[in-house]
C-alpha cells in the first residue's frame, strides 16, 4: 500500500496538526498552502495519495483536481476532498472527481482510515501496472516484458523496482526509499538494507533491465527509461544498375 500524501490546506495550524498525524501513522507527507504549491508538489512529487480542503488559496480544489486527473502518472490516486458545507458533496464528486467527501468534523483517526481505505482499493483493482515495455502484476509480485516470461521478486525488490517505476523519471530519495520498502525511518543500517535489495534486484533483473536502475549520492534511486534508437540497424546496401 501507497505511503505518500499530499495534504492541502490553507489554515497552517489545520495543516501542522493533519501532518503530524499523518506522520506519525507512517506516512511521508508533503504539504501546500496553496493551490500553486500543492500542483508543484504534485508533479515533482507524485505521491500516492492526495488531500485537499476545498478551498485553500483558490476558489476551490477543482484546479488541483483537474491537474491530477490530467496527469498520466497521478490520474489514478486517490483524492479525498475535506469541506465543511456538506451541500458541496455532490459537486465534489461529479465536478472535481475527487474519490471521497468527507466532512470536516470528522476526527483525525477517520481521516486516516479513509484514506488508507482508498489506497487499499487502487492497489487491489485489477493489480496490473502497464508502461513502456514493462507490465507490473503486482499481486503476484512480478515483472513482464514483451510477453516474456514473468520475472518475479521477494517483496521487498518487487515495493523497490514499484516506487521507482510509478515515480519515474525523478529521483526517489533513499528517505522514501526506506519507508516504501521497510516501513520505518532511514538509519544507517537501512541504507545498507537498501543497498543489498538494489544489489540482489539488479541480479534477479538481468543485465538490459538493470542499467535502468541508477544511484546517485546526491538525489537518491531513479528509474531510467532507455530512449528507443531511430537509426536504422544497418545501412542499406546501394545496387549498381
């Protein structure tokens, strides 16, 4: 399941307080104040999950709706809307395309139940990830190519090789990196666990697929995807007349 939110609200003490809890349920959270901030985020980030008051900074969360939804990479994660006009449901639903209305009474612990809820949904709806060459089945914990025989890995390379390819091309940071794959803070000895996930990932990959995953000090893991090469394999042969 996702791990990663983005938590909209123009109120700071509304949003320091839904941090927090978030944070402390084990979530990575990313927060914005404004409409502007929260579509940056969004597209630099690409969490697995969004939170939105209805109005923050804009007239209203439509404009960080449509902008998710029209993202290739984020049209399909879940958005809860929080309001407190109740009467706006319908619009949120229909207009916004948001997943979930709550209201803003509800308490912090069902927040956090509906949106896990929501990402329980999008990982069990139909399990299978298309993109590039590459299909992910991720029920089984797989990897295709092509039609070619399935490439399976232990969980803990199949949520590594998953964050990478949902979050390509940016980097993902080896912060990120510890809380998808092991659940908890990044400490030394995490880095090194992550380091041997890569090591033993890049072996079950092979050689063509595992150039795809890249390291660096500064910025953390990435998956790259190879630029497909447009000049012909040979030149052709010119006949005499």
């Amino acid at each position: 399941m996702g791990n990663t939110i983005l938590i909209a609200d123009d109120n700071p003490a509304t949003l320091n307080i839904l941090e927090m809890y978030f944070s402390q349920a084990g979530f990575m959270v990313y927060t914005a104040e404004t409409c502007k901030k929260a579509l940056q985020l969004a597209f630099q980030q690409l969490p697995d999950c969004f939170l939105l008051d209805y109005h923050f900074g804009c007239d209203s969360a439509l404009q960080v709706c449509q902008g998710i939804r029209s993202h290739e990479q984020l049209k399909n994660a879940p958005i809860i809307v929080l309001s407190g006009d109740t009467s706006q449901a319908a619009y949120i639903y229909d207009t916004c395309q948001a997943d979930v209305f709550l209201d803003k009474d509800k308490s912090f612990p069902e927040i956090i139940a509906a949106v896990k809820r929501q990402l329980r949904r999008t990982e069990s709806t139909g399990g299978i990830v298309r993109g590039s060459d590459l299909t992910l089945d991720t029920q089984n914990m797989c990897i295709i190519r092509d039609g070619k025989p399935k490439i399976c890995l232990s969980p803990e390379q199949f949520r590594f090789f998953y964050t990478l390819f949902m979050k390509r091309p940016r980097f993902v940071s080896e912060d990120e990196i510890c809380s998808k794959i092991f659940l908890q803070d990044c400490t030394t000895s995490m880095r090194k666990a992550v380091n041997m996930v890569a090591y033993r990932l890049r072996v079950k990959l092979g050689v063509q697929l595992a150039r795809r995953i890249k390291n660096s000090k500064a910025y953390g893991w990435v998956y790259v995807q190879p630029r497909h090469n447009k000049k012909p394999l040979c030149m052709p042969v010119k006949t005499s007349n």
